[in-house]
C-alpha cells in the first residue's frame, strides 16, 4: 500500500504540472447542498491520535495534521490527511491509503478506532479515528506535493491554527471522541 518515493523528491513541494496521482475517484461532485465537493464516491481521511504513555482513552496528547499546499482547494488550511475514495474502496482503507501516500503513514503502526460520517446529500466525508500502535513510532512527513508541512500538533494548540472549516467544525466532536476512547 506504500507506494515507493522517486528519489528526486523535491524537499519544497511545487504545484505539479498535471494530477501526481490520478484515480477513478477523482472528480468533483455539485452536491445538493449548493457546494462541490472533492471525491465521486466520497472521501476519507485519517485522524491519528497519540495517546499519553500509550494508553487509550482520556484526552490524547497530539494529533497528525496536514498543512495544505497553497493552491489546493481551500489551500493553505489545515487538516487530516486524506482524499478521494476510489470505487467500492472502504473509507478506512481509502483513509490509510491516503496518509501512507501523502504522510508516509505506514498502515501497519495504526490502530483504528472508530469513525466518524459527515452525510451531504450526494456526498460523504468519514474520518477514519486511530491511535498509534506503538507509542512514538509515527513520524510524519511530506511524501507528496499535496502538503507544506505534515506534524504532530499537539491538543492544545490545533485550535490556534488556521483549520480546514469543515474540520473545525467537526473538531470538537472529534475530540471528544478520542477522549472516550473513539
Ligand atoms: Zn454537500
């Protein structure tokens, strides 16, 4: 599922010339709601929690946020790490996919937890909740131009950073989510 990295990879991401990693499900939906959004069959993204000392439940120290490159749609936001599901491809395994692409998340050090459907009338969103396997394992990183900068953020300061709308408003929630253990 980890796709191999070009050994050339530019260390400042640059808006590629035409689509880096085009799929089926890439495309825009006009949504009853009266915006489009990303993803024909929907997208995914994956909300990785660390968790104090390894344990789950009670609120977690820092989560995996993505800072979005500049001309992205709604670019220089923050959010997860995530895109477009392909056809009949589940949303956590979209999500997974979409991190080990843009974050170099292995799927192997994460744990699902839960997830969590944000239903548009011709369009769904699910975040896709985990924690780490092992404490301290993942260390994100840029493997792809869709991202300035993927980190750990922790807790207490991603609410002071410019975030994606649709996940600041789904932030809390999320939290508390994590908070019981997803
Ligand atoms: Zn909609």
């Amino acid at each position: 599922m980890r796709p191999a990295q070009p050994p050339d990879l530019p260390s400042v991401p640059a808006p590629p010339q035409h689509p880096h990693h085009r799929q089926p499900g890439d495309g825009w939906v006009e949504c009853a709601c009266g915006r489009r959004h990303w993803g024909l069959f929907g997208a995914a993204g994956l909300l990785l929690a660390r968790y104090p000392d390894g344990r789950t439940g009670g609120a977690p120290d820092a989560i995996v946020l993505q800072h979005r490159a500049p001309w992205s749609d709604q670019g220089g936001t923050w959010g997860v790490p995530g895109g477009a599901r392909n056809p009949d491809e589940p949303a956590v395994d979209a999500a997974l996919r979409e991190a080990a692409e843009e974050a170099g998340i292995d799927p192997a050090d994460v744990v699902v937890l839960g997830t969590s459907v944000l239903h548009h009338p011709d369009w769904s969103y699910t975040t896709v909740l985990a924690r780490e396997r092992v404490p301290g394992a993942v260390e994100p990183a840029v493997t792809d131009p869709e991202s300035v900068e993927i980190r750990w953020v922790r807790v207490g300061d991603v609410e002071a950073l410019p975030l994606l709308p649709a996940f600041a408003e789904a932030w809390p929630d999320l939290l508390g989510r994590l908070t019981a253990g997803a």
